[in-house]
C-alpha cells in the first residue's frame, strides 16, 4: 500500500510524531465487500518497527460493525502493538470536507488539525 514520511512541522502529524514514534506513517488501502478483521489488523502491526514507528492508518470502503473495528484497534494499542485509525468512505469524505474548510486559515497548526484523526487517537488512548 502505502508508506509516508511523517515531515509534518504542525497539527495532527506532527504531534503524534513527537509523542508517539512516527516518522513513517504507513496506510493501507483495503477494498474488500466484509468487514476488516483481526488479519488485517495483524498485517498493519506487522509494518511497525523500532525504525518505522508505531502508527498507521487502515481505510476500507465501509464496516457492517465500525464500533467493533475500533475497539479492536483500542485493544491492539492498549497491548502495546501500537496505533492504528480505521477509517471508511464517510470517513474519508469527512477529513477531505474539513481539509477544504481549513485550507485558508491563517494559522498553519489549525489549518492540518484534523480533528477527526485526534478524535480517533484519543480514543485508542483512553
């Protein structure tokens, strides 16, 4: 899929790369008819390492069951396997709306805020 050096100089990238070892941030792109299981998640913690980091992002097309998915992922990062945001086509649509009403503002660390990314962080963390 897909692997990216985490540059990020302000928001959401690069507060969780000073707090949460990621300098690459690795996103895999799954397109499947079901709901994404434990394998795929196990595929996306196989990709962190010491050198790589312990983050990535998982998008698919939907979830039958979202809540599940994510606490799936909230387990995975409560057992030290690192940090993994699942997101959907609504999801997707979501962060392209708010990149667009942001792609203005004048103050650049609000403008690559994602909150729905920090939403979905803070909950693997709490």
């Amino acid at each position: 899929d897909i692997v990216y050096d985490n540059v990020a100089v302000t928001g959401f990238f690069d507060w969780v790369g000073r707090r949460y070892d990621c300098p690459t941030v690795p996103v895999e792109c799954k397109n499947y008819q079901h709901d994404l299981n434990n394998p795929e998640l196990d595929q996306m913690i196989g990709r962190f390492s010491r050198d790589r980091g312990r983050f990535g992002i998982i998008t698919c097309r939907s979830f039958a069951n979202k809540d599940l998915f994510l606490e799936r992922c909230r387990d995975a990062a409560k057992d030290g396997h690192g940090y993994i945001i699942a997101l959907d086509d609504n999801d997707l649509r979501s962060l392209t709306k708010q990149a667009a009403e942001l792609q203005f503002e004048v103050r650049k660390q609000k403008r690559f805020e994602f909150p729905l990314l920090r939403e979905r962080f803070n909950r693997l963390i709490s």
